[in-house]
C-alpha cells in the first residue's frame, strides 16, 4: 500500500528526477507536464490536415485507404446501444459486446470521413453513434469487462476528440454526456488495469487511458497510463510483455493474440509521439522488435524462443504494422524490413485507419537514404542457454544410458565413485521421490527433450544424498516443476494456477549442508529449471560453485512460508561461485538471483528480468562482481545491494543495462565504496 501511495504521489509530482549509476542527476522525462496538444491522440491537426491533403490529392496509397475507409463508414448504420455490456470469455455469453465494438469502429470510420470530406452527414452520424451510447451506457460487467473499454474506448475516444476540436455540431450538452460517460463508466472500469490477465489486456488499457487523460486535459490520469508503459506489473509493460530480442509473453499462445498486444502497444506509442513523448525507441527499440520478431515468423522465416512454438494464426495478418513503420522511416530514417514485407504483402491492400491515421505529417532532417533496422544483437538466445534443442555434448562411450522408466537412482547407487556419466535419453523421467546426488555424479541429458519431472506427489526434484558432497555435475536437461509435463499453450494460464498460497510446495535442485562448505565443485551446464513453486535452485553452505548457461525461469511463487522466501536461484555462504550467461527471469513473487553471506560470487553476461522481486539482491556478502548484465522490468531494483547486519563490501558492478525496474536501477547505497562505473541505468522509477 505504501509502494502505491509513493507511485501516485510521484505522478502528481511536475517535475520528477533521478540519479543515474554514475552519480549524475539527470531529469526524469518520462511523464507529461507541458499541456495537451489537441486534437492530440492518433493524429494531431498538422496530421490531420496532412491526411486530408493527400486523400483529396489522389495520391496513393492514401487514395486506396480512403476508397476502403468510405466503404465501411456507411450513413445507414444504425447504433444499438445498451445500458450494460456484459461478454465471457472470447466472446461467450455476449450482450452488448459486438454492438459497443461495431459503434466503436464506426463512429471513428465517420468521424475521419467528417474530417477529409467536410461532409457534414458524417459528422451527424458520429455524433448520433456516440449520443447514443453515452446516453444509455451504465457500466460493464463479466469476464471481458476490462478488454472491451480497453480495445474499443480508443477508438470512441479518437472519434470524440476530431469532433471536439472541428465545427462537427457536436453541442456543449452532448459533449458533456460523452465527457461523463468517459470519466464515470470508461474510466472505473480500467484504471486499475488488470496484471492477472495476458498483456494484450493491459497494452489496450495503456492506450484507452492516455486517450481518457487528452480528451479531458488530465494529466494525472494520462501519466498513470505512462507508469504502466514503463514499470507494469505481472505480464503489463513494455518489458515485462516483450522480451530482449522481441519475443512477446503471448508467443507460445498464438500469433493472433501476439499482434493484438503490440498493436495495442503501437497505439499508446503513436499518442504518445503526437503528444512529444517517445514510447519507441524504450529498452532498445523494444517495440520495434517485437514487430520485426514476429513478422519474421509470420513471413515464413525462423526465429529463436524460450519455450514452445505455436503456428496458430501465423498466417492472419492483423492491420497493424503502419503507424510503426512509418514512424521508424519517416521520423528515424530506419526501414524495418519485415514488418514493410507484411505490409506490401498483406495488409496494405485492405488497410483503412490502420494506414490513413498511421502517416505523420512530414517532419525535416531524415535521411534520405534509410538505414535498416537490424535490433539489439546483446541478448541471451534459446539456442546458446537452457537446455537446448537437438544439442548434446559427445560422452564417453562407457556412460550408462537409461531411458524413461528406467531408475536412475539405482544408477547413480550403483556407479558412485565409477566416474562414468549417466546419460538420461530423451522422453520424461518421473520421480517418484526426490533424487539424491552423491559425490562423483556426472548426469547428463539429451538436451530440452530430456525431462525430469518429481511427480505431484513429490515436492523436490533433486538434492544431495550425503552432507559433504563434492564433484557433481549436471547439464543438458530440463527439470519441470509444474504439475503437468506438458507446456501450456498460454503459459500465464500456468502461472496463475502456481501463484496461490495453497499452491503445491515444489522445488527443483536444493543442495544444502550443515558443514562449512560441505557442498563442492558442484558444475551446472545447460539447464533449464522452471516452474516450481519454490526455489528453482538452492545451494546452501560450499564452494567452487558454477553455473554456465542455464535458464532459471518461473520459480518462486507465494506458498507457504508465504511470498519473497523463494527465488529462481538462491545461493548462501557460498564462497567462489562463477554465474556465466544465464537467465534468472519471470520470479513472480521472489528475486531472479538471492546471494545471502557469500564470498566471491560473480555473475557476468547474464539476464535477470521481470521477477517480482529484484533481478539479483545481495546482502552479508563481500567480492561480489555483477558484469555486463541485463536487469529489466523487475517489481523492485534491478540490482539490490542491502544490509541486514553488517553492510557488503567489496561489491563491482560495472557495464550492466539497469532499465525499467520499479525502483531503483541500481541501489548500492549501504555497501561499503562500491565500484560502480559504466553502466546504462534508464527508465527505471527511482535512481
């Protein structure tokens, strides 16, 4: 409750700054505080007008937009308002629901109809389409309540505001029904957005609400819709919906639900543009590569992800690719190849608004030679870490092979102290109860298709089965820690099933001991850990830990002691620990990597992004180094040094991206002279 009181205080704040990782103050832009440009949300007047002269003019492809426009703006269209819209699950059980949609689209069709042609039957058609509602409407209701305002309050909205601010007809009376429908049904229904659901929600809300804030000249409410942009909780925000590289939350869903989310995403950054701020070029052009990563795709081409592909919808183009295009080209002089070839070979023939509001009007200094987007190469891929795909190491020819059903406890039993590897064979390796490690055990995989899987009734996957144990090493496999092997298609669906208190208790790999560095020489390569309710991986008490190459990711919800008492990795008095290019990600309630009392833990070319907590926190520890890491779109810092007892010393943390976070970049201020130089801290809510 605090954290929100703190949130919303700074939001009315007019002038709000930061410190960056190298000390230096430095204004803090991401809020508006100048006044609104109106008519200010797709398009601005100089847009507008822009539009309008290229349409009368007879130049393509403005006129093929316009003929296409004019054809679904029909004068017979009738509205069929009610006074409450209540629609289920992708449309079940619907009342209301595609009569408030078809107003929505057409009310805006008629509205820039009124606008090019200066016909004023137009005008009266917008005006009776949003009379009509805003005299009736009550509220929403059922399980698509919040998406319904979100996908369809933009285009009202839009429509509203050319009508507004052009000699429409549109009465003071009539503006102000429109203006208390908005403020009074719109408005409640999604201010508080909605972070339980997919991040389409949230992206369209993100876009209703910064239309909501213009039309009513809020600036409160406007930036309230920024706040989420930038530090979005749970599947919401810039970098918790899209991944280094592009991959969006929803792309193991389908591609329909994908492009719905960034398209949505592309109208809050178009309004923001009008109104001079700079949604774009976020986290490294985020958004233009989750544009580019899935027009890839949908174009034929390969692409690389974390978790299961999906060619459902691929080959349904969505009208939404644009406004993004022509913002990288026109504004950046930069081509995005694949989204053009979508758009050349898909949707311009068909398209209307998605091209007619999308074209600014021209601004100077481009080049005329563009260059083409290439996006941010620095990321970690699927096919360098995790358990791979189609990938193992070659062992030696006297390892012990077992295939799924097969014991692979009595074989680690029967080969201690043999140094042969055991090599799981691809297929889903049930526990029955929880595997135990001994000194000496080499265990490999066949790389993801390899699957150990505890079974429901088994809450821990692997832990060490002697107090001293050294020498171990395992790599190339997958432990899951979900009560189903199988992926969900919508992996947010999982999550939430995981992230209730009463939960089932399970965790991945927990070495711990009682003697002072009694778990040694422990090597874990290639792995991937996900899903566990848990801690994904535990290593308490030892040294000479390393970690190469391992994906970490979903683990530690909120079960019993309760939430932040489980992380993706956890590691204490460790002394020597070596972290290389892993992924430590989507934590819902705990941190991606928890160091307590270590000595020499250094992480380097890793990602630690989205978790509920920090992306790695650090506390009663010395020669601590955190390196040329990603730390992005967690729920508190992206790197947290803290003292509990005694402050860290020797703490290095030097090159790493800290963007994003809901508090600070980097917060090392009770380490004793840290050495902290070099780094790229931005976006994040306090510094």
């Amino acid at each position: 409750m605090k954290k929100k009181i703190f949130l919303l205080v700074c939001l009315l704040c007019s002038s709000i700054y930061s410190i960056s990782a190298s000390g230096e103050k430095e204004s803090k832009t991401e809020f508006l505080t100048q006044a609104f440009i109106h008519p200010g949300m797709a398009q601005s007047k100089q847009d507008l007008d822009y539009m309008r002269e290229m349409v009368l003019k007879g130049i393509q492809p403005w006129k093929k937009a316009y003929e296409n426009l004019k054809k679904s703006a029909s004068l017979d269209f009738i509205p069929s308002p009610c006074t409450e819209i209540s629609v289920g699950p992708y449309g079940a059980n619907s009342i209301g629901g595609r009569e408030f949609s078809e107003s929505a689209e057409m009310a805006y069709n008629h509205a820039l109809m009124w606008y090019i042609t200066k016909d004023r039957a137009y005008a009266q058609k917008t005006i009776e389409i949003l009379n009509a509602w805003s005299y009736l409407l009550r509220g929403f209701d059922a399980n698509n309540a919040k998406l319904n305002v979100g996908l369809f309050g933009y285009y009202y909205l839009n429509a509203a505001e050319i009508l507004k601010y052009t000699d429409s007809g549109w009465t003071s009376k009539d503006l102000q029904q429109f203006t208390q429908m908005v403020l009074t049904v719109f408005y409640p229904t999604i201010k508080d957005f909605f972070t339980e659901a997919n991040g389409n929600w949230d992206a369209s809300m993100i876009s209703t609400i910064m239309c909501i804030g213009i039309f009513t000249d809020n600036h409160d409410i406007f930036n309230r819709a920024i706040e989420r942009f930038y530090w979005g909780e749970g599947n919401s925000g810039i970098t918790r919906y899209l991944y280094p590289g592009g991959q969006c939350q929803e792309t193991t869903r389908d591609w329909g639900h994908v492009q719905l989310g960034i398209g949505e995403f592309a109208k809050a950054a178009q309004t923001a543009n009008t109104q001079g701020l700079d949604f774009y070029s976020v986290a490294d052009d985020r958004l233009a590569q989750g544009f580019e990563y899935t027009a890839r795709f949908m174009l034929g081409e390969h692409i690389d992800l974390f978790g299961v592909f999906t060619d459902r919808d691929n080959d349904k183009f969505r009208d939404i690719y644009e406004s993004i295009y022509h913002h990288y080209k026109n504004v950046r002089g930069v081509i995005l190849p694949y989204t053009e070839k979508a758009i050349k070979e898909h949707t311009r023939s068909k398209s209307s608004v998605g091209f007619l509001t999308a074209v600014k009007a021209p601004i100077s200094n481009v080049s005329t030679q563009p260059s083409i987007f290439t996006g941010s190469d620095n990321f970690l891929k699927p096919t360098i870490i995790g358990a791979l795909k189609g990938k193992s190491k070659q062992l030696p020819a006297n390892s012990i092979h077992l295939k799924p059903g097969e014991s692979i406890q009595e074989a680690i039993n029967s080969n201690r102290n043999t140094g042969k590897w055991i090599i799981l064979e691809a297929g889903v390796h049930t526990l029955d109860a929880p595997l135990k490690i001994y000194s000496g055990t080499l265990l490999a995989g066949k790389g993801r298709e390899t699957i150990i899987f505890p079974s429901p009734r088994t809450e821990t996957a692997i832990i060490n089965g002697e107090d001293i144990l050294s020498d171990v090493t395992i790599r190339d496999l997958l432990v899951e820690g979900a009560t189903k092997v199988i992926e969900n298609a919508d992996p947010n669906h999982d999550r939430r099933s995981r992230s209730y208190m009463n939960a089932p208790s399970r965790e991945g790999i927990i070495l711990k001991s009682k003697e002072k560095d009694g778990i040694q020489n422990v090597v874990l390569e290639n792995i991937t850990v996900q899903n566990f309710t848990k801690n994904g991986v535990a290593i308490v008490s030892g040294k000479n830990i390393r970690i190469h190459q391992c994906d970490f990711s979903d683990n530690g919800a909120s079960v019993v002691p309760g939430a932040g008492f489980h992380h993706n990795l956890h590691l204490s008095y460790i002394t020597n620990c070596e972290i290389t290019s892993s992924r430590f990600d989507t934590s819902p309630y705990g941190n991606g990597i928890n160091v307590t009392f270590c000595m020499n833990v250094k992480a380097t070319h890793s990602e630690m992004a989205r978790n509920g907590l920090s992306g790695i926190r650090c506390a009663e520890s010395s020669q601590i180094a955190i390196i040329n890491s990603l730390a992005e779109g967690n729920g508190e810092n992206g790197i947290f040094i803290e003292k509990q007892m005694n402050n860290c010393k020797d703490i290095t943390i030097h090159h790493n991206t800290v963007q994003n976070n809901r508090c600070y970049g980097i917060d090392a201020r009770t380490a004793i002279q840290p050495s902290i130089k070099d780094n790229i801290s931005r976006h994040n809510y306090k510094e």
